[in-house]
C-alpha cells in the first residue's frame, strides 16, 4: 500500500484503474471533466479528459507535475499566473482542436471557457515539488492544497460504481 494519491484523491493502486472513467465534481457537485486513465506509472500519466464546464470555481491552482494537453475536439481558454522579477503575471490562452497545451508545474492556471464536446488527451510528467496548491490572485499569496472534506461524498455521487473495499476507502 503506497500514500501516493491520484488527482481525484484516490491511492495510487493499479486497482484503482480498472474502473471506468471517473466524472469529476465541482464545488456544486456537477461534473465539469470526465477522466479517462489509461496509463499510471511514477514517471508519467496519459488520460483522456471529457470536458463540460470550466475548473473556475477555485482559485488559479497549479500541478506537482508538467503535463501536455493535446485537444481533440472541441476547445479551451485557459487563464496562466506566474511569478516574474517578483510581480505576478497572467496572459489568456486559447486552445483548439489540434493545438496543444504544454504547462510547467510553477504556472497556475484555470480554464474559464469550454466549447461544447472538448475531449483532450494529457500526458503529465513525475509528481514533484511543488505540491498541488492554489494561487490568491488578489494577494499572491500561496497555500498548498488540504483535503476537501466533501469532495468523495460529490464524487460517490457522479460515480455510483466506486465501491469501496476492505484495503481502501473512497
């Protein structure tokens, strides 16, 4: 048993993986993606993401990994923040079918428009520092991801077919 996490929260176990894909809650408990692994080792993850709704109900957050998101159909506008000679950048990215998206982990980001139908396809690197976090825009000030204490119950609720064993709870 490792204490590893996925992005969803659940272990990482090569169990966890033969399951359909996993639709994703956002804080209203709607599906805003619908994710698709199909390839998890410790140096890099491919999954397919189905997005519906854009991730803007949060703060800007960044990954404890690069990925590279290649869009198949459909579209994005994603917002970027970074640090540069101490002052807080931002700049707007629109992608579509066949561009793609490639982010370094210290940039946060958000989408904040999805065209009907996108799918991508995202082929993220090693988790490594930094841990997965938020931005607050207004402040630039960091603080480092904790566990939100409602997201299983939303998850459970998308994905009635996680069935939580013995080794693991959901």
């Amino acid at each position: 048993m490792t204490n590893k996490t996925t992005t969803a929260g659940l272990p990482l176990e090569q169990e966890v993986f033969t399951a359909p894909p996993l639709h994703i809650p956002n804080a209203a408990g709607e599906p805003y993606k619908t994710e698709l692994v199909v390839v998890r080792t410790l140096e890099h993850t491919i999954k397919w993401n189905f997005w519906y709704l854009p991730d803007d109900d949060r703060d800007p957050h960044n990954h404890p990994w690069d990925f590279e998101a290649t869009v198949h159909h459909g579209g994005y506008t994603e917002r970027r923040w970074w640090l540069e000679d101490g002052q807080l950048k931002t700049s707007v990215h629109t992608y579509r079918a066949g561009d793609v998206n490639r982010l370094p982990k210290q940039v946060f980001h958000m989408v904040i428009e999805v065209l009907p139908g996108t799918v991508t396809r995202m082929v993220c690197g090693s988790a490594s520092d930094p841990e997965w976090g938020y931005l607050d825009t207004k402040t630039g000030v960091y603080r480092p991801a904790e566990p939100d204490p409602s997201f299983k119950d939303r998850l459970r609720a998308l994905n009635r077919f996680l069935i939580p064993t013995e080794d693991r709870e959901l």
